[in-house]
C-alpha cells in the first residue's frame, strides 16, 4: 500500500526533476528543433506544469494534497475511476506573461493518476482547494479499519468430577 505512494513521489519527483532540466537548457540554448516543432503543431510549450503531491493516513482517512498554485477552482477536475484518483486541470499564465523568455514558473495542463489501495470509500472523496492547496480526503471504509481483539486473562479451569 506504502510502496505505492513512495513509487508515485519518485516518480513524480524525477518527472519534475526532468522538467526543471529541459526547461534550463530551452532557456540557455532555445527550444530544440523537435519539441519546437511539436509545441508550433499544438499551439502549447513543450513542458507543463507537475503538481507536488503528498499523501498521508490516519485511522478515518487517507489524506492527499497536491500543491496547485495560482490555479483556480474550475480549472481542476478530481475523479475516481476504477482504483485510481485522477487530478487533472491547468495552470494558465497571467495575462502579459504568455510569451515570456525569463520565466521560472512552469504553466500548462497537468495530469496525475494515483492508485488507491483496496479498503477506501472512494463514494465519499471529499475535495477542498483553497490558497493554491488541493486537500484530499478518501475515508477509510470501516469493515478495513483496525478492529482491537480482547484478550482474555487468567488460567484455564478444569472441571472437577463428582
């Protein structure tokens, strides 16, 4: 279950990672000849923006957050679908800042598929967005949750024959 997430955060990590690179050579060099041709094609950059997402459990919740800034609320969409929760939606460049050379900041469509483990109420997904931070929660469904088992004390009794 653990494993899962940690896969997802490297992942996502490197994936960042990777973005962060080739926009410093894009910066450095200029758009090299395919991605050029692929962004003119398209009519979008050749990176997007990648959320940060982190996750986390309690014994009621398993609880995500995905760090999305300046994207407003009807620009992100949060589904279920099979065992996985999908975040996708965009982040758009400010006006006057579309065709910028010196920008850091990456905009774009961004897409991230999660996989759930079993035991979750993915009926009752509650999502919040508030200061550029998604917060997630997926309740765990009882019949999962940890049930603690009374142990009995004492010695075991014979019984006596008359």
């Amino acid at each position: 279950m653990l494993s899962t997430f940690f896969t997802n955060d490297v992942r996502q990590t490197l994936d960042q990672f990777r973005r962060s690179v080739d926009q410093m050579f894009e910066s450095f060099y200029g758009q090299t000849e395919p991605a050029a041709s692929a962004s003119q094609s398209s009519g979008e950059p050749g990176w997007t923006f990648s959320p940060v997402i982190e996750s986390g459990w309690n014994e009621n919740f398993l609880s995500l957050r995905a760090i999305l800034p300046g994207v407003p609320e009807k620009d992100v969409q949060v589904s279920v679908q099979s065992n996985q929760l999908i975040l996708q939606g965009e982040r758009k460049a400010p006006e006057g800042f579309e065709k910028s050379p010196f920008t850091q900041l990456a905009y774009g469509k961004f897409y991230a598929a999660l996989t759930l483990p079993t035991g979750l109420d993915t009926d009752r997904v509650r999502c919040h967005l508030r200061n550029g931070v998604l917060d997630i929660q997926v309740p765990v469904l009882e019949a999962s949750k940890p049930k603690q088992i009374h142990i009995q004390n004492g010695e075991e009794r014979k019984a006596i024959e008359a």
